[in-house]
C-alpha cells in the first residue's frame, strides 16, 4: 500500500487512459485554474520517535522473532491511517501526530494469544490491522500516554482446512481478498466476498466491519457466511463452535461481528464456502431514469430469482462513467452506436445503468436470467450485452484510486453510504442529493453528488452516495465534515442506516448513542469491559466513550479519548 | 393450554384413530401390564399463598386495570411451568413448589415500560411470558425470597403496521402463530414460521429461544426473519432500527435474540414477510435407508433449488409414523398398496419417510420441484405422491398431545436436538442411537430411539432425536436426566451444538460455559448485568450463575439460583 493513498505504490488512476474525464470534472465543479496538490515528499515526514514502555520488548521477544517486531519508520507510517478523506488530507501534508510505537506481526493464533498476555500488565494498547483499508478511522492510533502496538495480522493468510462436504473453509484473519480466492481456488472452491477494497481488505477486517460484497445479495454479508470465529481477548479466547445453527443464548459470532477490534483480535475465522461457478454472466442495461431502475431492482429482489450482483447508477454515476471510459473503449464505443440509434429520442437522456451479473452453475445462472429478463424489459432497460458488464467488473477495483487522482487537483471527493427500507429509497435519495447540492451551492461551490444502490435486500436496499467538490483552501477537514455531518444526520432523520458495511470507526462515533439506544450502548460497554477491562483493544472506537461514572471499575475507560477532529452532533442542516 | 399437558384443554391426542400404537409401543417398550398414571385431581392441588411484597399491587394499580393483574390459582398454575418432560413429571404429581405470586397482563408496550418503572425499587423478578411452551425450564420461577411476578404477554398479540411494499410486519410479541398468519393473511402476507409449537408459542417467545421453523430452510430462522425489535429493559428500552442491513457495531437484534427473558420483555418486532404464496406442493417419499436419505439431502441442499420443507425421518420414526397411521388413512392405506407392489423386495425394507414441500409462486414450486427430482430419484426415493405429504403437514400439530398419552401409560418420552455440520450427521446419529440403545439396556430397559432431521443449512443439519422407555417407578426425575446428559455429552464431544432451536433455560445451563467459553459467558453475563443490574428479569436462565465475585455491582446475582434438578455436569458416559 502507498502511505499517501490507495492501493499499489507502483499503480495510479490511469488518467491517460480517460482523457476526458479531468475536463469533465473541472467543467462540473467549477474548476478554472487547475493547481497540483501532492503529497509531501517522503524525506520531508519525520515520525516522533517511538515510545517503548519499560519491558515491552523483552515480553514481545520471547514471543516473536526479531523480523516481528518493528518501529522503523516505513512500517510505522503505513499503520498510522487507513484510507478515509480526512486520514489522506493529513497524511498527504505529512500531519502524523499519533503514529505507532511499534508494529508486530504475529504468524499464528497461538503468537497473538502469546503477545495479548505479554502485554497485559504494561501500559500499552493494541491496535488489530488488516488491510488498512478503514475509511471510517477505525485503524488509526490517538493520544494516548500508552504505547501504541499496532498488531497487523499480514503474515496470517492462510487457508489452515477446508472441508469440502460441509462447505466450510477455515482460514487466518490477515487473508487479504486475493489470498483468499487463490488458495480456495486451488481447492474448486470460492468465498465470493468481493468488497470494493477486496485487493487489500481481509478477513478479519470483513468480520470486524460487518463488511458487504459486490455478490452479497446471492452469497451473504460476511455475517451470514461466518459459521466460527476465534477472537483472543484480554480475558481468554472465545472459539466459537463450528455448527450450522444454535440456539445456546445469544449468538457470541454476532458479539465478534461489528467489534472493530476493541473486544480483542479476530485470529482465525471458519466461514461457507462454494464450488467455483463455473458459470458467470454479466451484463449493462441502460434504464430511462434511476426511479425506473429502482422499481426493476424491487421487483427482481422479491421475485425468487436473485442476481448475484446488481448496481444501479444515478444520472450522475452514469455520466461519471460514461466520461470515464475512453472513446475506444467497450461501454463508451457502444453507447455511441448506440446514441446513434436515437436513444434520446427514446427517452434514455439522462440515463440510469444498471449492472446484472450472474454466477453459478450454467443451469441456474440460465435459469435466473431467464426470470429477470421480462422484469427488466417491462421497466425499459435497454440491454449494452455483456461486454458492457465485463468492462465495468475489469475496471471495479480502479475505483479508489480515482480519489487520489482528484486530491492531487485539490478536489474533495467522498463516500457515504446507508440502507433503508424500499418505500423511503426514492425519498431518501431526492434528499440527500438536493441536501447535497444545496450545501455546495451556500458553500459558494459547485459540487458534484451522485448516488449507486450497490446492495438490495428482500426489505430495501444500500445506498452509496458520492460528492465532489473543490477544496477550501486552509479549511479542508472543517468543509468536508460539514458533508458528513449532513448525510448522516439526514440518514438518520430519514429512518436509514447510520452506515450500512463502512462501520463505525471514529467517524460515526457521534452518532452511536442514537442509532442504537443508550441502553444498547451501555450493553456494548459492558461487553468491552468484561473482555477488555484495562481498555487495551483499540481504544475509542466503535463505542464512544462513556460518560465518567463513579464506578472504579470503568476508570481506565476515562482515557479513551475522540480526536478533536471527529464532529459532535449538530442539528440537522437548514433547508 | 392444559395445566398438566400440551394444547387445549378440550383436546387429547387421538388414540381411538390410532388403534394400532399402543400395542405397538407395549411391545417396543416391554410393557407386559399396562397401568394408567394419570395427573393428579385439580381439586387436589394447592399453592403457596402468594406472597405479595410491599407496595408492588399499588404500584401495578397505577399502571394496570384490575382485570390486568392476577393472583388466581388458576392462572399461577398455567404459569408455573412450561412443556418440558421435567415439568409434566412434576405438575402431573400436583408438585408446585414455586408457582408465580402474581401474573400480569399489560396490553401494550407503554404498559409494559410502565410495569418494569414500576416494580423497579420492589423486591420482584418478572418472568416473560409467550406461549408457556418452552421445553426447557424457561419460564419456570424458582426458588426466591423475592415475589415472582410473570408477565404474560397473552393481551399483545396484534398485527400493528403493514409495510407491503417493503415485506415488513410490525406485530407485538404476544402474537401467536395463527395469530400471526390470520392477521396477515387479511392483508395477503405471511410470515411463514412454523415450530411444532405453533399453535400456541409467540413471536416474542420464538426471538427470545432463537426459534426454527418448518419452512426454515426457505424463510429463515426467526433471526433471519429479525429486523428490529424493542426490548424493554431495567436500563430503558432498546429498540432497534428498521434498516435492511448495517454495520454500526455489533447486531444489537442478535444480542435480544437468544437471550431468554434474562435481559428484558420483548414487546413488539418487525419481521419479514411474503405474499401468501399461492402454491403449494407436499409430498412424501420413502428412501431405502436414512443414509440414502441424508445424502439426498446434502445433495439437494446444496443445489440451488431448495426446498421450503424437509423433514426425514429415519426407519424407526418412520414405523412410528406408520403405526400411527389408521387403516384407512392416507399414508397407511398407501403403503399397504405399495407394500402390495413387493416393496420390501426391492430394497425398502426399513424405509425412511422424507416429506419434502414447496410454497411460492406456480412456477418458482414448478423449477424447484423439477430441479428436486433428479436428485431424489437418483438416491432412490420412491414418491408416496401428495396424500402422504398432506397426511403428515395435517397431523403435524397432533404430535405433542402424544406425549401426555404415553405419559398416561407411564411412558418417559423426551427429545434431544442438535446441529452439525455436514460430514459430522451420519457419525453422530450412529454413535447417538447407539449410545441412547445401550443405556436403556443397562438400566434393564426395551427402549425406543428415533432421530429425524428437520431442518438444512448449506454447512450441515438439524438432528432431532427422540428417546421412550417406561419410567423408572420413584426415580423418574433422575431416569430422565441420565438420558439428557447422555445424549447433551455426546452432541459436544462430537462438535455439534448444545442446542439448535430449544434455547437454554433451565435444561442445559450446565455446558453453556463448555458451549460459550468463560470469556464469552462472561461477556453476556456483563450484558445482563448492564441491562439488569437488580437482577429482576427471568433469574437463572440461559447464563448460568456466576461464581461469587468480590465486586459489589455485582452482589445479587448471588441469588440466582439453579433448581437442584437441574443436572450438573458430568463425565460422558462410558460406552
């Protein structure tokens, strides 16, 4: 991973291969002098020094070998953020206030339970680490007088058994996406969890983050295809039991699930498997509008024949991609042939397109798209074929790295997602985009908001707004909270998800006590408590920190602390 | 609902159709002179007085009418204990050691929140209360210096809201299952969860147990079936959002589900729901052997066509079915037909009765059926057509009115049901049947075990086993218990669950720390204490108590109690 930005140190948005999307952009946000921002140059960040509590390394080298402890440099700012608009901000301007003291890498279970109770007794706090592809915070050390181990599980990647009959596969936390399919694949089988961050993302983060993937509509959440967890905790390890159902109490995968680290280190996780598909059908259509494509993903998710995969772009998205593509590429050169068959003229003018992809066994995969087809043709999708949708799953992954493009122009560019029940979609969405474009319109700014329903469920669907507009010179963090704030308080004033698969982190901590109810909250606490009681696992995030009782018991949790960056609550925007 | 059995009280299990099951159970069980046992005389019976603690009827007066609160024989009878073996055995013999002191009928969620206000400062405990079909202890007071009160959520039982275009009941949690599937079949939805129990459990009752039905395999557990749910707590109310999916830490819906009544009172849930399907197929084949059968499962099960019912029962469970039948029912007359057509000469000669059913849309139960066939066919199964599916969907519900007949005839009849994965079913149903088999012999028994499975997952199965022998005449508690451990000992030592959808309660208090780890039992234990740190919510069910600890937060729930029934763990048994 690049310490500036997204994904491969030796790969970047490939602007020279859509020439036409920079002119774009600087059209619809109002750019007219063009200035490059980069980040600082490496040689110019100077990290603080590490700082060792007494006996620290004596207790982690009688359990790691020298090459599994580290506090140079490279490693310590490649774990200081994960990759949210504001961690890149400050990172590309070298700001690293609270980067670790130390970073480790342990190689199996039973190193992290050996470091968990090597640590116990001294004053440090722990951080778990996959992919350091959080954009919510969720990896990023704070103030803290402690000393700051970062724990990455990058050298825990391995398919440790399958069990083909069961369709079950037990695998190390620190597999990253790739690693996961390949050594699967070896096998003939598949996780089919495919996360826009899958290049770089993990298992353990998936499970920590209550993360969705592209497929998750046929194959599941990660938490419907977790069976078993092992997660070390300051108080033992919980190894939850391989069984297909229970009903002993309530279910502790459900406790792992959505902790983000602060219960303890997820290790190992045993989840379900399938044969590779040998079969894989992905296709464009082109709706006349978004509400046109909403009412076609309503009716396919409630019919019995669900595509894995379906993504819908708004006008906007559609024309992002549209730009995006260049003038000999599939999707572009065909919807030229295309608009030369009058496709205004039949009402396609500002398009919605729409994704359809499919997997499995030839059979089934016919089966499906036959069900679908009358659907889609009854709400007017005009079918791109499937090179289409095999250009839009090659250049998925291409994505992030877009951000870093448009902030190395000064641009703002950001995510914020949600989901809600089918009858407030439309609503929300209307909303949210007028909301958006009204607060870049009194900000002086001419801003971009697009909108992608990228999940569907049998009761509603995920919405994934994004928005771009210009920097503020000298008051980038401040503009762009402004937009979060606003999102997030519209999702929850329109009976939608705080956040539907980026999880908490620092950046919806101060939303937590309203989404799940002081009572809830105050059950959550208890839990950190019992299995964190010195408050070392990832201290301040997820949970916000509690108000100061009396109780002695909770008095280490004083210390946890939000960066004074993280917004408080406001009201909910003038409209 | 009986006081001494299952169901109404103006219905027993229909004997005089089945002329041929007793003689067949005398023989099967070496039952030489028949004797009658029947429940003591109502008439006989007398409970403690209640004891009514200072203060609590003025302060349930402010809240509740007087036709709200109950202090009548009567209802503290039909509120003393649930369904389980254990608890026939006892309320049979008139023994009532700890009936509730008072039982109380709010008729709302606002009714419900001011009675947990109320009794707040009192010395009560509340016991939440469904169906009173609980097979586990989970309802049962116990022991206490304290006044028992139940809450009985008899008077909650409406359909609240309907979100059609989003599949979403809103329903209180006092529902029944016909309650539930009447009201929604007005507006043309249902629910789909059918537990043997269904004619009388609740929706609140299913939540609180992790409850599996029928169609499972289809709709989902009622977890899956969960979309958000109010719990009223001694901390104040928690109530979940009505969003498709999120990832705002940990599920706070899977925390309430499961949890017994111990943290607080359901009261209303959304759950998902479907158009009344207007198709329906049942149908009834006969595979040459259970494993045949279990391979079809498998097989079908991992397909992508699976059915909304399967349920297969092994050769003796099926010669049970058959021997209930009459003369001239449906299966039974069937059967002598085929028997006629040298059945046995074709291999089925201890055959397994698979009943396999589909509801949806015409064409989804034409492609599912169709994709179904093959798979049967190939591992054998002969179709019995849709008279022997419909006979059997018919009498389901008749099933448990059939323990108290046996009991009757001094008959323990009890069940054991578990999950496992895939690769583990066959193993275990072996080493179970000839675990159970033994331990009837060396108590100098004829004794009867069958095992049927009731629901699949893609990871593996349900195993639902039932065990008879005659009672042992003055050691009927005990007899029983060596068969729990038996069977509960042997689930764990095979790597499958302590429990698949009977939950926890009194009954397998004993492995939950083995089931949950000390860490986890911990961690839910802290939950309960956060949502109820008096204490006052169903004490000593599903966590068992905790040691004695030092801290003071923590001081009453030293008085959580296990019953001395209750068994403690035990080594497994030599074999």
């Amino acid at each position: 991973m690049k310490w500036w930005g997204w994904g491969d140190p030796g790969k970047v948005f490939p602007a020279e291969r859509t020439p036409a999307l920079w002119p774009w952009a600087k059209h619809r946000l109002g750019i007219d002098q063009e200035e490059l921002i980069p980040p600082v140059a490496r040689e110019s960040i100077r990290l603080r020094r590490p700082r060792i509590c007494a006996g620290l390394l004596e207790k982690l080298g009688a359990v790691l070998a020298a090459d599994q402890i580290s506090s140079d440099d490279e490693e310590r700012l490649l774990h200081s953020y994960g990759k949210s608009y504001p961690d890149l901000l400050r990172v590309r301007r070298g700001e690293i206030p609270f980067p670790p003291d130390l970073v480790v890498f342990p190689k199996s279970h039973g190193e992290v339970e050996a470091i968990v109770r090597a640590v116990a007794s001294l004053e440090v706090e722990l951080i778990p680490f996959g992919g350091g592809t959080n954009i919510v915070g969720g990896i990023n050390p704070g103030a803290s007088e402690r000393t700051i181990v970062t724990l990455s599980l990058r050298r825990m990647g391995r398919l440790l058994s399958l069990d083909a009959e069961s369709g079950l596969a037990t695998i190390e936390a620190g597999a990253t996406g790739p690693e996961i399919e390949e050594s699967l694949a070896e096998r003939g089988f598949s996780l089919g969890h495919y996360p826009d961050s899958f290049e770089y993302s993990t298992l353990g983060g998936w499970i920590a983050t209550r993360s969705a993937g592209m497929q998750s509509d046929a194959y599941g959440r990660i938490e419907d295809l977790l069976v078993s967890v092992k997660l070390v905790t300051a108080a033992g390890t919980i190894a939850t039991r391989t069984v297909p159902a229970s009903s002993a109490g309530p279910d502790l995968n459900r406790l792992v699930l959505g902790s983000e680290g602060t219960f303890g280190v997820i290790t190992e996780a045993t989840v379900r498997v399938h044969p590779v598909p040998p079969a894989r059908d992905v296709r464009g259509y082109l709706l006349r509008s978004f509400e046109d494509g909403v009412a076609a993903l309503h009716e396919i998710r409630r019919s019995s024949a669900v595509p894995n995969l379906m993504r819908l772009q708004d006008a906007n998205e559609t024309e992002l991609i549209f730009v995006m593509k260049t003038p000999g590429g599939g999707l572009k050169a065909l919807l030229h042939r295309l608009f030369g068959r009058c496709l205004r003229a039949r009402g396609y003018k500002r398009p919605s397109l729409l994704i359809v992809g499919f997997e499995g066994t030839p059979a089934d995969v016919q089966n499906r798209r036959k069900a679908v087809r009358p659907i889609l043709r009854r709400h007017g999708a005009l079918p791109l074929g499937q090179r289409a949708g095999e250009s839009w799953s090659k250049e998925k992954y291409d994505i992030p790295y877009l951000r870093d493009f448009m902030m190395d122009y000064g641009c703002m560019v950001d995510v914020a997602e949600t989901s809600c029940t089918w009858g407030r979609v439309l609503p929300l969405y209307y909303r949210a985009v007028a909301a958006g474009e009204l607060q870049f319109k009194s900000n002086g700014l001419k801003g971009y908001v697009s909108c992608h329903i990228s999940h569907t469920y049998p009761t509603g669907a995920c919405l994934y707004f994004t928005y771009a507009s210009r920097q503020i010179p000298g008051h980038e963090i401040d503009h762009y909270y402004g937009y979060k704030r606003l999102f997030t308080r519209l999702f929850l004033h329109n009976g939608a998800a705080l956040t539907h698969h980026h999880a908490v982190g620092l950046e919806h901590l101060p939303w937590m006590e309203e989404e799940i109810a002081p009572a809830g909250l105050d059950a959550l606490r208890a839990v950190k408590a019992s299995l964190d009681p010195e408050g070392i696992f990832n201290p301040g995030k997820c949970l916000p920190p509690e108000p100061v009782r009396e109780s002695d018991a909770r008095e280490r949790s004083r210390e946890w602390r939000t960066p004074s960056s993280v917004p408080s609550p406001s009201p909910q925007p003038t409209r």
